[in-house]
C-alpha cells in the first residue's frame, strides 16, 4: 500500500484536495493511505474529524522533525502544498525522501506545487508567450535570476538523485521509480497554482488570498484601489485545480506515460482575468453593502503603498497584481483535465467572493513571510 503524504492539508488548495482525495470512491487513491501534516495542533483537531486520512502537526522547517515523521510512518509519496517557493521546506521534504531511499524504500514519489505568475514580465520573464510543452526550463537557466519560484525549480532538476546519494528533490510533481535494479528519475514540474478562486470545500481555510485581502483592506481604507496597469492573470476555480492535482496523482499511481522531467510542466489555466473588472466589481459589491464610499476603484498612490497596504513583498507587487503572463496550456489537457470554470462564470460569482470574504476571512496570511524574509 503506497502512503501519500499531503502538507498544507489544512490550507485552501491542500484542503480542498484532500477533500477530493477522501470522495474517491475507487481508483488507485482508494487503495493508498492518506498523511496530512498541518502547523497547528487546532488544525489537527479539525482535520482529525474526517475518516480516511491520518494528521499530525509537522514543522515542516525543521529537517529533523520531516525526516522523523516521514521514516516513521513510511511515506512513499509527498504531495506539498505548504509554499511552493520555500526552499527549505522543499529541502526538508525532498531530504526526507532521500533517508528512505538510504534505507532501501522503492518508488518514492513527491508533488510539489508552483505558480504562473513567475513567468511574467513583471517577474523577470523576458520571452512572452510560452507552452508547457515548451523550452521553460531551458529558459528559465537562460534567465538565471533569484525568482524564489526558479530558484526552487532549477535545483531540483540539478539534483542528483543516483545511488547511493539519493538526493531526492522534485518540484511541483516528481518521483522516482525503481525499474529493476536501476534507478530513474522522472520529474513533473507543474507550475499548476494559476489566480486561484471559488470556495474551498477543506475542513480549514476556505478562501485564496488575494480577493478576502482586497475586501479587507478596501472596508478598512473605504475604497476600492487598482493597479495603474491592469493584469490578466491566468486563472482556474480551487475544485477544478484540485481535481487537476488529484488526476496528476492517479496518472503517478497508476504508472501512466505522461510528460515529465524538462517537458513536465503543467500550466493549470481554465481562463485568464482583468483585475480592472474584478476590482470594479468588488467596488459594486462594498459599495451596495455600504462598506466603501465610491461605486468605481481608483488607482493606487504607488505600487510601494500598495504592497505595505496589502501585507505583500514589495518586491513582487508588480508581478502578484499586475502581471499577465502568455501562457499555453496543453499537457493539463492531454491527461483529460476538464476544467468546469471559465471567465465569465467566475466574473458572475465575485458578489459570492466578496460576500465568503466577508463571512470566512481569517486575516493576514504567513503565505509570504519567507519571500519577505529573503528581501529584506
């Protein structure tokens, strides 16, 4: 029985995967058991109520804790959802599959998630348009900045993972299979965290960040603001994206021959979104609560008091809420990704946004604190 672990169980993208995990009804997750490893021990007790799925507070940045959990309860597979960026969190994780390894586990697995939005201008994206079946990582070596996103990526497909090291490091989604007596690395690097929307069906946080902070800053400071540049990010509803994790999961299970190592990546874009139209529909949906004094965003003083207002890295401002990057999906799509969200659907849904953010918001996230601590 292969044991998959799942960190930021009890987040918005990792909960409502797991949720979609534990609804299977058959396939190859039935026959797996299912880890969660949360920061908290209210998280435990919150996720402890759901049959099928065994929790334990991780601190994940600690290398000896992740080791010690994951030796003791034999994990085959890590599925991260903890902040993709984090190299140490990574590090920790992949080290952890790299004790197994030492101690004779066969086909390791990890699934690591990542975001679009690096591959931006606004991000030191110079080259446009690009497919996931494209160049990406032949590129982002051409490029060779310190985007946390490319750094994290770039030194998992360096990683030697032959024996008797057993470096075993992978990104969005990577394992290793043992093929008789050789061992073969084969890596999935998807970039798969779009603009991501909709409310989350996990036992914790049901919402993404960035609508709930603009809600609350906007009630705070009585208006609505908007970049001077507007942004069309790529973009997918929480329960589609998570059912893209979940079949990428069953692909892995079951063995299936799908795009891997440097062609590996998978863009997990429904549709794209103007930022304009959704501030201005934030903007209508205060201003009929009475929450805002103008019906219409107006524009930020500065990208720099933007950042300070919103608790983000000034930084990567530009690149977090003005940023549209061309992208091409089409290994989501070869696998049978069916996305059920598109544009106009998720624009009809912003009064329900608006009003989840006002019934669900839990404040300032820990989201950016490492890219925060990296910066300063």
């Amino acid at each position: 029985m292969v044991h998959i672990l799942l960190t930021g169980a009890a987040g918005y993208i990792g909960g409502t995967i797991l949720a979609d995990l534990l609804a299977r009804q058959d396939g190859p997750v039935k026959a797996a058991r299912l880890f969660a490893a949360v920061r908290t021990q209210e998280q435990v007790e919150l996720l402890s109520k759901l049959a099928g799925v065994s929790v334990a507070q991780v601190d994940l940045l600690r290398k000896d804790a992740v080791e010690d959990y994951v030796h003791r309860n034999e994990i085959d597979f890590i599925v991260n959802l903890a902040p993709s960026f984090d190299l140490i969190v990574v590090s920790n994780l992949l080290g952890a599959l790299g004790k197994r390894r030492q101690d004779g586990a066969n086909d390791l697995r990890l699934v690591n998630s990542s975001v679009t939005a690096a591959f931006s201008k606004e991000n030191g994206w110079p080259f446009g348009e690009i497919s996931d079946t494209g160049p990406v990582i032949a590129k982002e070596r051409e490029i060779g900045d310190q985007h946390p996103v490319r750094v994290v990526r770039l030194k998992i497909l360096q990683t030697n993972v032959d024996p008797p090291k057993a470096n075993i490091e992978a990104r969005q989604t990577s394992w290793l299979l043992k093929r008789g007596r050789n061992w073969e690395s084969r890596r999935i690097l998807s970039s798969s965290q779009t603009c991501v929307n909709g409310r989350g069906t996990g036992q914790g946080r049901k919402q993404s960040v960035s609508i709930p902070t603009y809600v609350r800053v906007s009630i705070r400071n009585q208006i609505v603001n908007k970049f001077d540049q507007d942004g069309h990010p790529a973009a997918a509803h929480v329960t589609d994206l998570a059912a893209l994790y979940v079949l990428l999961i069953e692909k892995i299970l079951q063995g299936d021959p799908i795009p891997s190592d440097e062609v590996g990546i998978y863009f997990g874009v429904a549709y794209t979104m103007s930022w304009w139209k959704v501030m201005s529909a934030i903007a209508r949906a205060l201003h009929s609560r009475g929450l805002v004094k103008d019906l219409e965003p107006q524009f930020w003083p500065s990208y720099d008091t933007a950042a300070d207002e919103l608790g983000w890295p000034r930084a990567y401002i530009r690149g977090m809420g003005a940023s549209s990057p061309q992208l091409i999906p089409r290994n989501a799509d070869k696998i049978g990704w069916k996305p059920e969200w598109d544009e106009s659907r998720f624009m009809e849904s912003i009064d329900d946004e608006v009003q989840d953010a006002l019934d669900l918001d839990t404040g300032t996230t820990s989201l950016y604190d490492s890219v925060q601590a990296s910066k300063s």
